[in-house]
C-alpha cells in the first residue's frame, strides 16, 4: 500500500473518472475568459449601438424634465415618477443586458459544455478548516500561479492601457478650440477605442489562461496505474470472477454439446484432431445442422459418445476443416458445403437403405 502511495499518476484519466469530475462540478474552466469575452463584446455593442442609446437615455431625460413640472410633491406622486423613470431606464438599457447575458452563457457553454450540478454547493466541513484554507492561499502551487498571473495581468493591460492614452495625448491639444459636442464625442470615440484595445490583451491573457486551466484540469486528472486497475476491476468485475464464470459457462456448454451428439446422423472426423456431428431431419430442416464440434480432447470424446450410440464416422479431412472453421455450433451447413455434406449423409443413409431428399434456402 505504500508504494502505491508513491507511484507516479501518469496514465491518462479515463471516462469514468472524468463523468465523476464533471458530476461534482469539475471542469477545465477559466472565469477571466467570460469576463474578457463580455467587457470586449460589451464595448462592441456600445460601440455599434451607443448613439441610439445615448438618444434614447437624452429622450427619456427630456420627457422625465418636461413631466416633473407638473408633479404634485407628495409620497404617491413622486414614487410614480421616479418608478416610471426607472422603468424607461430600464427597457432602455434591457438589450444591452440581454446581450451580455447571452454572451456569458455562450463562453461557459463554449468551455464546458451543458452541466447543472447542485454538488459544489453541498457542505464540505474541510473547507472551513482555517488551517487547510491558509495552506491553499499561502503555500499550495496554485496559488502562486494565481498570484503570478494576476501580476502579469496588471503588467501587460497597464502598458496596452499606457500606450493607447499615450496616442491620444497629442490629438487631445487640437480639441481646446472645440464646441463641447465635439469634445464629448471625441472623448466617447477615444474611450471605447482604449477600452477595446484594452480588452482584447485581456482576451488574449484569458485565452492563454483557459489553455492553462486545461492544462492543469489534464495534469490533477491523471491517474497512477494502480488506480486504472482499480477502475477496470470495478466497471468490468474482478478478472478472477470473470475468468471464473466463463469456466463454468464453458463447462456448461460442453455438456449440453455433449448430450446432443447421441442425436447425430454422422460424425465427419480428421481423423484424430477434428470430429464434427451433423444431424439432418427430412421434413423438418431445411439443411443439416452442426449439433457438436471439437478439437483434439473434445473430438476425441464426441468419437467415444458416437461410438457409444453407433452413430456413424466417416473421415473427410478437407470437409471437417471446412466445417470446424465456418460453421458454429447450432448454425445449418451452408450452401457451399451442401454437397460435400450430402455425398456423406447418402453415404451413411445407403447403409441404412434411405435416401434424404435435401432443400436448399
């Protein structure tokens, strides 16, 4: 047991350890890559979408200016007015929402997939130990990689953040002779500018992050070669069982092949390897049947069982190779063997005075 403790997970996981993670909730997944995705298609939107918005918020505003001259200052008056400013608000910027919405259910399905599971949410008393909370925060490997992409996050959209507004310094001194509406519109154009640029490095960063989280999901998943067993044993059953049960199905079947051999017409022998029983009922096959089939120990008992109930024995070796390797047991003679089956059953039924009569399919 201990030195199963120590063996190296490096076996990749299987199905079945991987339907258990997903059960629980766990999947290669990274949070900031919804984030970036929304902020980016965010922008965009405001970006294609923001003159209407902000005409629509200037109309609202103006009626709501236009009506508040007429309110009547008390408590049931004003909570209609400020209700009803907020329900133009609120259909206003109701796309929007919508929008952002879809698009954050599209990054996670995107990422993992379909998955409703409530078992993240169960109780688990290990993770309100103070102490194995200190361990993840301060001294586990993922924490420092977090800390060390939060750096690099700070690092690389503070220089892409530094270099867009650094552009725009100097465009900026042209705006001092400007109307007010020109400075405004500049200002908007200006901020989305810098906020997509911004948000494409933080898309760049997230999809580098979702790489990593994969990464990590694949590495935490391997499994050690002692637990790839433990697994197989439990999906298919012990191989000691297994083997088992398949001696006695064996076995069992020897029997029965056994007992139908007394009913044989003819046994079609090697001579001393292969014995094949046939059995053949005019009126009621439609061809002759293999009832009982072996090899070497097995052939040589079908001859003793023949023997026994004097059922007849001829050696055909080309026959009984044939029919040993393409017919099972229970299954009709095929077409192709039907003559060579017949010149024997003749064979056997002129001994007897009878001739079979056979049918083909």
């Amino acid at each position: 047991m201990a030195e199963e403790s120590f063996q190296e997970k490096s076996e990749p996981a299987t199905g079945k350890r991987r339907d258990d993670s997903r059960r629980k909730g766990k999947v290669a997944k990274s949070l900031e890559l919804n984030s970036a995705l929304i902020i980016v298609f965010g922008l965009l939107i405001l970006y294609v979408g923001g003159q209407a918005f902000v005409m629509q918020l200037m109309d609202a505003a103006r009626q709501a200016f236009l009506g508040s001259a007429s309110v009547r200052i008390n408590a049931a008056a004003v909570h209609n007015f400020v209700v009803e400013g907020l329900w133009r608000f609120g259909l206003i910027i109701l796309p929007v929402l919508l929008g952002l919405t879809l698009i954050g259910l599209a990054s996670n399905f995107l990422q993992v997939g379909f998955l409703f599971t409530l078992e993240p949410l169960q109780l688990n008393l290990e993770k309100l130990n103070p102490l194995s909370g200190i361990k993840r925060v301060l001294i586990s490997r993922r924490s420092m990689v977090e800390l060390l992409k939060s750096l690099l996050k700070i690092v690389v959209v503070g220089l892409v953040a530094y270099s867009a507004l650094n552009g725009l310094a100097e465009e900026s001194i042209s705006l001092m002779d400007s109307d007010p509406a020109a400075v405004l519109g500049y200002m908007t154009h200006a901020g989305l500018m810098v906020g997509l640029k911004v948000g494409l490095a933080f898309l760049a960063l997230a999809a580098a992050d979702y790489m990593f989280q994969r990464f990590e999901y694949e590495r935490e998943m391997r499994m050690t070669k002692q637990e790839v067993k433990e697994e197989m044993k439990s999906q298919e059953g012990d191989p000691l069982v297994k083997s088992r049960i398949r001696s006695i199905q064996r076995q069992i079947a020897y029997k029965r092949m056994m007992h139908e051999v007394p009913k044989a017409d003819v046994v079609v022998t090697n001579p001393t390897h292969l014995a094949i029983a046939i059995k053949y009922e005019l009126g009621t096959m439609t061809a002759p049947k293999v009832i009982a089939k072996g090899a070497d120990l097995i052939a040589q008992r079908i001859k003793e069982i023949a023997k026994e109930h004097g059922i007849p024995m001829v050696e055909d070796r080309p026959l009984a190779q044939a029919l040993y390797k393409t017919v099972g047991i229970g299954e009709e003679i095929p077409e192709k063997l039907f003559q060579a089956v017949a010149q024997v059953l003749a064979y056997i039924y002129r001994l007897k005075n009878m001739m079979p009569q056979f049918r083909k399919n």
